[in-house]
C-alpha cells in the first residue's frame, strides 16, 4: 500500500473514532418544546403537593416554604404555556399524571409531623428528579429565555431541596414569603387561610408530575 493510500485509510479510521464523541455531544437533541410541554405538567404537581401542603402542614415555615413554591410554579407554568403558544402554535393544558395519583392521594390521608415529613420527602425527590432535567435545559435550550429560566429552577430547586431536607431533620427554616413576610420555624401556624393574610402570601394553582424523564436515551 502506498504512503498516500495508508494515510487516507488512518485518516478515515480517526474520522469514525471521533464521530460517536460528536454524536454524544451534539445538543440538537435537546427539544426546547417537548422540555416546555413536560415541565408544565411536572411543575402542575409540585403545585398539588404545595396546596396539600399550605392546608395541612403544622410547622408554619414550612407552610412558607410550599405558599413560595405555590405562587412560583403557577406563574412558571403560565409563562412556559405562553412560550408553547408564542414558539410553536400549540398549548399544553396541565394534567396529573398516573403515577402522581397515589402519591397526593397517600398525602391526603396522613396529619401532623407525619406530613410534614412525608410531604417534605416526597418534594425533595420530586425536585431531584427535576434538576437532571434543568441542567440540560439550561446548557442546550435554543431560546435564551428559556436557558435563563431553567438557570433560576435548578438554582431554586437546589436551594428547596436542602430546606425540605432540614424539616426532615426536625430543623428550623426561614422562608421569605414576600412582601416582607418571613416564615420561621417560631411563627404560629393557625391554619391556610389565617396564616396567609399574616405572611402577605397569595394563593395559586395546582396539580400533576413529569410523566417520563424528558433526556433521549
């Protein structure tokens, strides 16, 4: 074989070497409309979780904690639906999911520091399931505005995740509810609607679960 021919042949054999490794790498996977349509639904239950939560939680800061994330998500979810329209000419009308079902049911039956824990613990994983998700949003999405907003979940999240992990724990947590509201683990928990109007804090929306993991296999 001439040198000429030899080189070509070991030039192909590193083109096909490296093709797998830009494959992996190529972010064109990364559908900015289906992350839209799912994290609707997905952020629908957190919402659920959140209004179980306000109504049957006895530590008033965690009642800050899910009133925060209540207002949050509701107006996530109104700006991805707008997006949905604005991007792509479709809307994604919010949904509980299957396997979501038993979980609020489970939650609605239980009381006191029961809740509270289990509430916190189902939240911390909903969470952690969630922010594989944001992160790859927030390096791939094509629109800006949609990396920007995947930045500040992942950021949120992350930072809810630890506060739902210190009332596991039997710790205090101090959640600023707006307005000038703090929630502390001292404040007197008088029951949703009371403790509300106390902490400045409105009311929002509710329901359902990502209903499969968005990420290509």
């Amino acid at each position: 074989m001439s040198r000429v021919g030899a080189a070509a042949l070991m030039a192909a054999g590193l083109a096909l070497a490296a093709a797998p490794a830009a494959v992996a790498g190529d972010d064109s996977e990364f559908s900015d409309k289906e992350f839209l349509t799912m994290t609707v639904d997905h952020h629908f239950g957190g919402v659920r979780m959140a209004e179980l939560c306000v109504d049957k939680a006895t530590r008033a800061d965690l009642k800050g904690l899910c009133s925060k994330i209540k207002d949050t998500q509701a107006e996530e979810i109104a700006t991805m639906r707008s997006w949905l329209k604005a991007w792509y000419g479709t809307d994604e009308t919010p949904s509980v999911p299957p396997e979501t079902k038993p979980m609020l049911e489970k939650l609605a039956g239980l009381s006191g520091r029961t809740f509270d824990v289990e509430l916190s613990r189902d939240f911390a994983q909903h969470h952690r399931e969630f922010l594989p998700e944001a992160d790859e949003c927030r390096k791939h999405a094509e629109h800006a505005k949609l990396r920007a907003l995947c930045d500040t979940m992942y950021k949120t999240q992350a930072e809810e995740i630890d506060k739902f992990e210190a009332v596991i724990a039997g710790k205090p947590i101090t959640v600023d509810t707006g307005n000038g509201g703090l929630a502390t683990a001292g404040t007197a928990a008088t029951g949703g609607a009371g403790w509300l109007a106390a902490g400045g804090v409105a009311a929002a929306l509710g329901t359902a679960a990502v209903s499969r993991r968005l990420r290509r296999q």
